[in-house]
C-alpha cells in the first residue's frame, strides 16, 4: 500500500505539470494554475503515510539533526510522506513559476523545459527561473492583475 501511495502522490500532480507544460495558453489551465488546491491530493496522500509514524515525524521535526531524520526516511510511510511533501511543495512551485513566467511575458519554449527541470530538480530550476524573472517586466496587460 505504501508503495502504491507513494507512487500515487506524483501521478496525482503530473496532470497540472503536463497542462503546465503542453498547454501553457490554455484558459483551463490557467485556472488550474492559480489555484493551490491542486495539491489537496497529494496531502490526503501525505496525511495517509505521515499519521502512522507521527512520533518519528515529529521527533524528526521538532528536534532536526540528519540521524532522526534518517531514521524517519528509513520507515517506509516516513520515506514516502517526505515524497508527498516534495511532490506538494514542488507543485506549488511550478504553478508560481508558471504564473510569473504568463504575467511577465516569459515565451512557454523556455518555460516548457524549465519547468520540467523544476519538477526533477526544483531547486535548480528555482535558481534559473529567478533571475530570468528578474529580466523580464509585467507584461502591460498583466500589470492590473492581482
């Protein structure tokens, strides 16, 4: 079950990244995009592997050092509760990224593959959208959006 869960947690988000990706333009997905609660799956799977080792979550938590938190990802539901997390915040991210990248006139050819960078290494695409953000001003038709 574990397993499956585990699994679960990213096919529950490559919808929006692939609408993301392959349909940048459409109304659809920028809806989808700007709503957080694309990632309400992907935490019931969170809660399901977090709660049966809550102790070790939150020991891992509550007093950081890599021996618990290794401990905590030696457990199966610890592993993969961490997984969901990832796979939350990551989403997140990239509907942000995807959002700034429409606002600001940033062509979806670049954003394409930035964004599947992010979702194999977000941190990296992070620290490549940033400063490709800081380059490129609103676009005037998106400067009244909230």
């Amino acid at each position: 079950m574990t397993g499956f869960l585990f699994e679960l947690s990213f096919f529950l988000a490559a919808p929006v990244w692939l609408l993301m990706i392959f349909a940048p333009r459409w109304r659809a997905t920028e809806r989808l995009a700007a709503s957080p609660l694309t990632v309400l799956p992907i935490l019931a799977v969170y809660l399901t592997l977090a709660l049966p080792v809550l102790p070790e979550l939150w020991t891992a938590v509550s007093s950081p050092d890599i021996d618990t938190f290794r401990d905590l990802t030696a457990l199966a539901n610890g592993a993969g509760a961490i997984w969901a997390q990832v796979i939350a915040w990551d989403l997140l991210l990239g509907q942000w990224m995807y959002r700034e990248a429409r606002r600001r006139g940033i062509s979806p050819l670049v954003m394409g593959p930035l964004l599947i960078l992010t979702i194999l290494l977000s941190p990296i695409g992070l620290l490549i959208f940033l400063p490709l953000r800081a380059m490129k001003k609103p676009a005037p038709e998106a400067s009244g959006a909230a």
